[in-house]
C-alpha cells in the first residue's frame, strides 16, 4: 500500500505524459517553452484569476511574492506555525521577522482570532512594521478567508496565499490561489497537483505583480536576458515539468478532485466516532492533500502508528514540530503562551493514505486495522 501512490497515476495517463515529454526532447525547447505558456494560461483559468506566473519550486514561488512587495529587514509577516517550513523560511531569507500564529485545531488553519491579536501586539511594541499576512491552505482546505480578509484590509496588510496544498480546494465555488492579492502553490510530487521533480506558481489579478513576476523569476531581466534592471532569481518551470503538469492538471480537473473528496467520505464515515476526524466547515471544499485525524494522546498515536506499520499501513505526522519550536528559531520569544494549540495538535495528529487512485476495500481495509487497534489499545490503556 502506498502513501501517495504515484506510480497508479503514472499508469493512467503514461500515454500521454510519455507523449508530451517525447514532444519536449524533439523540440529542444527544455527552457521556457510552449509547453510553459500553454499550462500558465489553464492554469489562471482553473484558479480564476488574471494571471499565473510558474516557477521552479513553491518556495521560490512565495519567495517571489515577497520580493514583489519589497519586504525586508524591520517587517513584520504573520505566518502560520503549524505548517512546513518554507513558510516562514522566505520571510527570514528576505531579512523580515516571522510572527507565528496559532491553529485552528478545528480545520488546522491559521487562528484568525489570534491573527488579529499578534497584529495588535506588534503595533504596540513598535519595534516592528506589519506588512504581510501569509495564510496556508493545509491538508487542502482553504484557510478562513473571510475573516483573515477582513483582518488584512482593516491593518491595511497584503495578503499571499500559500496554496501549496490546497490546490484545488474552494469556498463558495471560489477556488483555492485566487484569494489572496498574490497566491502561490506548489507541483512537489506529493501535491494535490505534482510534477515529476519540482516547481511551483503564483497567481494575481494585478498586471503590476505579473511584470514584476516574470522579470525576478529570470535573474530580473528587463526588455530582455541580458538587459538586467533588478535583482531577481533564476527560477524558470523546466518545459518537461510543464509537459508532465498538463495532462494531470486535465486528470485533476476531471476526476481526480472527486475521487479525492469520495475516499475522504469514506474515511469519515468508517471513522466518526473513534477519532476526531477533519472538519469542512459549510460551503468549503477541500483537495485533501491530507486525510488527518487526530487521537487522544502522543502516546495513543505512536502506538497506533508502529502497529499499522506492522500490517504495511502507512501514515504521516504532519507536523510533528511547529515552527516556533523548530532549532533554527530556538530564540523565538514573541506571544509563546498564544501558540498551545498547535503545540498539541502536533503531538496527536496522523495522516492517513489519501490519493485518487484509492479504492473502497483499501479505505475499508485501513479503518478497519486502525479501530481495531485503536479498540485494543483503550481496553488495556
């Protein structure tokens, strides 16, 4: 049983993937190519919004972002700390501080709440300047964008839509990458929307962002490659990735988003009762990059892991650290008694198999072992 099973996808559509990687190497356009440019147009359609700009990797996608607002030393940027590193990563690459904020527990998102409090707080320590809300689609759903925009506006921040798993998601029919005034997303293979290798995007209604986007992802060239006006990046989507991106963006579109929300049911449905199970709220869809529940302790999840590793069930701890807790801001002092949530969250949370190329009896199979053990476990706990 596979994780993420890849190859099953590979399979699918290995006619066509084959086809276009065959019709990239005859080409000999492996930078940049037509391929390039036909995948950015679908997907600014699929998202909704004006433009998309992709890049070589998701990090350097929300790394873009933050070059194309200038941030730097003496900014403040709220990040959530219950997510991948990257996040906060790129604040600190471009000079400006990380201000972590809690999780929602419920849906695993950033604690609007706690958002506007730790603004308050650095605009009374002064030390700072507010400047940039990231939000992080997790595990697929779409944060809660109708507040944190209301929060955003009122601080007169930007706002950049980490959407790097929630590719897909949507509320209200408004899909995930075209809520904040820039958004970003990842093709990591693992991703809702993978490639073979890595890469990213961006995405923005606004043509100011879009010049500047496509001038830093290449070395912050002007009119043309050798007319440089800005320090930029060198950050260009491989043609081949491209190639590879389009026919799974058209399998994504047409089932796979699908399938991904009928095995989550499944999984709700065999599951409601003995764990907590993941909350969609009204109106919110979500691309599930992960199926997470949650159990009682640390010591019930870790026992329920090494057994379902036993009978070749494999699971995930996202994140076993949040990123306030993380060695490299070992000196993290700001608000540390607002971050508890996600410090338990991490300490109870698993992921189980999700992908589209699941089916009922596997679903069934992995519920059945893990309320078994879970059964067990209770009893003689």
């Amino acid at each position: 049983m596979q994780f993420i099973d890849l190859k099953a996808q590979y399979e699918k559509m290995s006619l066509e993937i084959n086809q276009n990687i065959q019709n990239v190497l005859d080409s000999g356009q492996y930078m940049m190519g037509d391929y390039v440019q036909q995948l950015e147009k679908e997907l600014a359609a699929y998202v909704g919004v004006k433009h998309c700009v992709t890049c070589a990797n998701g990090t350097d996608a929300l790394q873009l972002a933050l070059m194309v607002w200038d941030v730097k030393v003496g900014d403040a940027v709220f990040v959530p700390s219950f997510t991948f590193y990257s996040t906060a990563e790129v604040v600190s690459i471009v000079g400006a501080t990380p201000i972590f904020i809690d999780t929602d527990p419920r849906t695993f998102n950033i604690d609007a709440n706690h958002l506007e409090k730790a603004i308050k707080d650095i605009l009374k320590e002064g030390k700072l300047t507010p400047k940039i809300i990231i939000t992080v689609d997790l595990f697929g759903q779409p944060a809660n964008y109708d507040e944190i925009m209301k929060i955003a506006h009122k601080y007169n921040l930007l706002t950049l839509e980490d959407g790097a798993q929630g590719f897909g998601g949507s509320i209200n029919g408004k899909m995930a990458c075209s809520f904040g005034d820039i958004a970003t997303t990842s093709f990591f293979p693992a991703k809702p929307l993978g490639c073979y290798g890595d890469g990213g995007a961006l995405f923005t209604d606004s043509d100011e962002y879009y010049q500047l986007l496509i001038s830093l992802r290449v070395h912050g060239k002007g009119t043309f490659k050798y007319d440089n006006v800005r320090i930029g990046m060198n950050s260009r989507l491989d043609t081949i990735q491209a190639a590879i991106l389009l026919p799974k963006l058209h399998a994504f579109k047409n089932y796979e988003l699908d399938k991904r929300n009928e095995y989550a049911e499944l999984y709700t449905e065999y599951l409601k009762g003995y764990v907590i199970i993941p909350y969609v709220p009204e109106r919110y869809i979500s691309s599930w990059a992960q199926y997470t529940i949650l159990l009682n302790s640390e010591n019930e999840r870790d026992y329920l892991q090494e057994e379902l590793k036993k009978k070749s069930i494999p699971t995930m701890i996202y994140y076993p650290t949040p990123l306030h807790k993380q060695t490299v801001y070992s000196k993290y002092n700001f608000n540390l008694d607002d971050l508890k949530n996600c410090e338990k969250v991490s300490k109870i949370c698993l992921s189980l198999p999700m992908h589209p190329y699941l089916d009922n009896e596997t679903v069934k199979n992995v519920t059945n072992n893990l309320i078994s053990i879970l059964e067990e476990y209770r009893k003689n706990g």
